[in-house]
C-alpha cells in the first residue's frame, strides 16, 4: 500500500498533540506536588521545640487531669473557651521518646479530708477506763431486769428434809454519770433506782413474799490512767478507787430470806487495776480488785459480809467504727460471813458470768443491749437490759 504525503502530515500531526498533552499533565502534576510540600514540610523535624510553649486542645473542660510531657506537668488549655488563659510556665527538657503521660495531679501524702473520727471501739469500756476530755461528760440510762432462783433443803420437825426456793426479781434503771477531770483522771457515780421482789417458799408447806422499791447503794469512783499504752505493744494501764455508801433500805434479816431490796447496806471500799490491750480490730482487757465490806448491825449482832476478790478478762471486736461486740467474763469470790465475830458455815460464794454486749454509737449518743448468764449457783441466773448514754 502506498502512503500519500497528506497520511504522513497527519500521523505526524496526531504524535504531536500526543507530546503537547502528556508534557501539559506533567507541567499540572509538578504543580499539585509543589503545593502539598508548601504545606506539609516532610524535611523538617517533628520534636516541639523547647522555646515554643504546648497548647494542648479539648472539647472537656476537667481541671482533675494533667498532662505530663517528660519529667514536668502542665495543664491542659481548653479550646473551648471564650477568652485565653495564662500561658503554661515554660516545659522542662524535651526527652528524646517524646512522649506525653497522662496522670493524676499530685497531692500531699499528708492531706487529709473530713473531720477525724473518734475512738469509739473502747467505750463498751467507758465506766471503767479514762476516755473524757477535760471538761466532758456522759451520763447513762437504761433499763434492767435480773432473776436468780435458790433451791436448799429445810429440816422439819420433828424430822425430816425438804425442800425450799428463793425467787428473787429486780427491774430497775441504772443511772450514771461520768464526767473528766483532766486527760488522765475520770470521775463517775452510779445509783440504780427501780423495784425487787423475793418469793420465800416451800411446795406445800409455805409462801412469803415481801416487795421493795426505791434507790440501792450510791457508788462514787474515780479511774486513773496510770500509764498510756503504745497501741499494739503496750496496755493502757487504769487504776480505779471506788466507795459504795449505803443509802438504800437494807434492813433485813442476816439470812437475807425475808425482805427484798436492792441495796447491801454496808460501806465498801474498793480497788481495781485494768490493762486494755489493743490490737486493730481486736481490744483485749484483764484486771483484778479487791473490795472490803465494813461491819454493821443488824438485828443486835454485828455483820461482815467478807473480803471480796474480783477478776475479769475478755475481748472487744470492732465490726467497724460505730458497732463494737463485747464479751467478758466477769468473777467474784467472798470470803465466810461473820456475826459477832463466829464464821457463818456454807457462807463463802463465788461469782462467776459471763456478759455480752453490742455497743453501737450513733447520732452523738451510745447504746448498749447486753445480757449476762450465771455461771454458779450463787449468781443471778440472767440479767437483761439496754443502757443508753447521753
């Protein structure tokens, strides 16, 4: 086939515009490319700069956050404010990782926040330790309910055994009042007032009973705090002198069968040393006295009741700041009873319970249920009361 000259003009025509279009897509991609690098400068370096401060934006405003770049803090500047705030004070060396933490603000390992709490968990020991700040007073009432059942053989004439039964019940409320004198010594009284019945019988053959009301026996004391203790090494060591004065009616047979009361109707001095051992949440306490109860008339002869020994030992439990649970076991051996000097046979007792308690403290005021089992004849069958203290 032959080729005429116009063929060859517009072939080389046609590669012409060809060359024209693909220098003009080259001329406009060059251009794109100049102005990505004006804006995005890939050369320079990506560290901040030491002199320049950090702004750093954001849609919260929550001043609890901070912003740590390196070894230094700064605080976040929101960008949604209306007007600027104060610049950052200027940043620390920039490390070489360039990573910013975000942690919580720093605060004083000393602060503290709300009003200190009070140390309750001993006051289920409040009448026999030093716990009242100069000045402070508390004072106590309740109400209480003790039952004690006798049983012992009688002789009949003209010979013969039976037996006979002493029922004796008290309901009474025993006030107190506690006030302290200085950091180490407390001052306290207590006067129970309320009702005793007795019940004298023997099945088939008698029944007497008799009823009193009134006060018993005023008891005045005071508890030193001989030594604080160093809180789970050492005890607190309290030292208490007490003084029973007889001002209720106790005028009754020697055998105490025939007239109920609450009193004992002698003057008694006293004396008692208690540890308080403390072990968070554990409250360890053990103590030993003595009491002397001083003669008296009654009926013509002279009376003495015996030389009291006294011993208690138990453990507090904290079940948190305001509720304690208490048990203790209390005891208490007498001597022989004399009259007009002559032991009286079958007279020495001992007194052993055992008591239980929760001490809750609540609104500015404790309360205490408690309940105590006897453990030997000689002592009251059940106590049960409440006690609250002002």
């Amino acid at each position: 086939m032959l080729r005429t000259p116009d063929t060859c003009r517009r072939r080389r025509w046609l590669a012409g515009y060809v060359r024209s279009a693909m220098i003009a897509a080259a001329i406009v991609l060059t251009g794109q490319v100049t102005t990505a690098d004006a804006q995005w400068d890939y050369g320079s370096s990506n560290n901040f700069r030491t002199d320049d401060p950090l702004f750093v934006a954001s849609d919260f405003e929550d001043t609890s956050l901070v912003w740590r770049y390196g070894n230094g803090s700064i605080m976040p500047v929101s960008a949604m404010q209306q007007e600027p705030g104060p610049l950052p004070p200027p940043l620390p060396q920039i490390p070489e990782n360039g990573k910013v933490e975000l942690v919580d603000p720093p605060t004083s390992q000393q602060q503290e926040y709300g009003e200190p709490l009070e140390d309750f968990n001993v006051q289920f020991l409040r009448s026999a330790s030093v716990l009242l700040d100069p000045g402070q007073w508390q004072m106590d009432v309740g109400l209480v309910y003790a039952k004690a059942d006798y049983d012992f053989p009688i002789s009949l004439s003209p010979s013969g055994v039976a037996r006979a039964d002493i029922r004796r019940r008290s309901l009474f409320v025993p006030f107190a009042l506690r006030y302290g004198l200085t950091d180490r010594i407390q001052l306290s009284s207590s006067l129970p007032v309320g009702w005793s019945h007795q019940e004298y019988s023997s099945l088939g053959r008698f029944d007497q009973t008799s009823d009193s009301g009134g006060i018993g026996d005023l008891d005045l004391g005071v508890n030193l705090l001989c030594r604080e203790g160093c809180y789970g090494h050492s005890p607190d060591v309290i030292l208490s002198f007490g003084l029973t004065a007889p001002t209720g009616d106790a005028e009754y047979a020697v055998n105490g069968l025939t007239q109920a009361t609450l009193s004992n109707g002698v003057w008694a001095p006293s004396v008692q040393l208690l540890m308080i051992q403390r072990y968070d949440p554990i409250i360890y306490f053990y103590g030993m006295g003595y009491r002397y109860q001083a003669k008296r008339q009654f009926n013509d002869q002279d009376v003495f009741y015996g030389h009291q020994f006294t011993y208690n030992f138990g453990v507090g439990f904290a079940v948190n700041d305001r509720i304690t649970l208490s048990t203790a076991f209390l005891g208490l051996f007498q001597t022989e009873t004399q009259i007009d000097g002559l032991g009286v046979q079958g007279s020495m007792r001992e007194l052993l319970r055992l008591r239980f308690a929760a001490t809750t403290y609540r609104c500015g005021r404790i309360v205490e249920p408690f309940a105590e089992i006897g453990m030997t004849e000689d002592s009251a069958d059940s106590v049960i009361g409440i006690v609250w203290t002002l």
